[in-house]
C-alpha cells in the first residue's frame, strides 16, 4: 500500500543536488536530474517504479510534499 504524505510532512529541497535518489510516497525511487532551487520542486528521472515499470528512465516534475526522503 502506497504511503501518503501530509501537508506537513516534506523534505527540504532547495539543497538536494543533482544525482542524490529520493524516495517519493508512492514507494518510486527517483533520481534528481535538476533543482530549480526554489525549495519546492525537483526534476527527477524514475529508476525504480513498483507500481509500473514501464516508468522506470522516464522524467517528470515533483513538489516537495510527494518526497519522503533522501535515499
């Protein structure tokens, strides 16, 4: 079962370089591939996707509350 993450539950993201993996809370490993450094958006590329694999090399945008962690 996928973890939910709570308004008030995030990660600081204005320091996160590039190449550090996150874990989001839908259980997807991410890698960043960019920070805009504003603290609440990343560019990530999937390395893991238990939910659908097909994902896995495919890049997308993320908000703060969607990340759980630095892996």
């Amino acid at each position: 079962m996928a973890q939910e993450s709570r308004p008030d539950d995030f990660v600081s993201l204005q320091d996160v370089p590039e190449g550090t993996k996150v874990r989001m809370a839908d259980g997807v490993i991410a890698e960043v591939t960019a920070n805009p450094r504003d603290g609440g958006w990343l560019f990530i590329r999937f390395v893991e996707y238990p939910e659908d694999p097909s994902r896995v090399g495919e890049d997308d945008m993320v908000f703060c509350t969607d990340v759980l962690g630095v892996v």
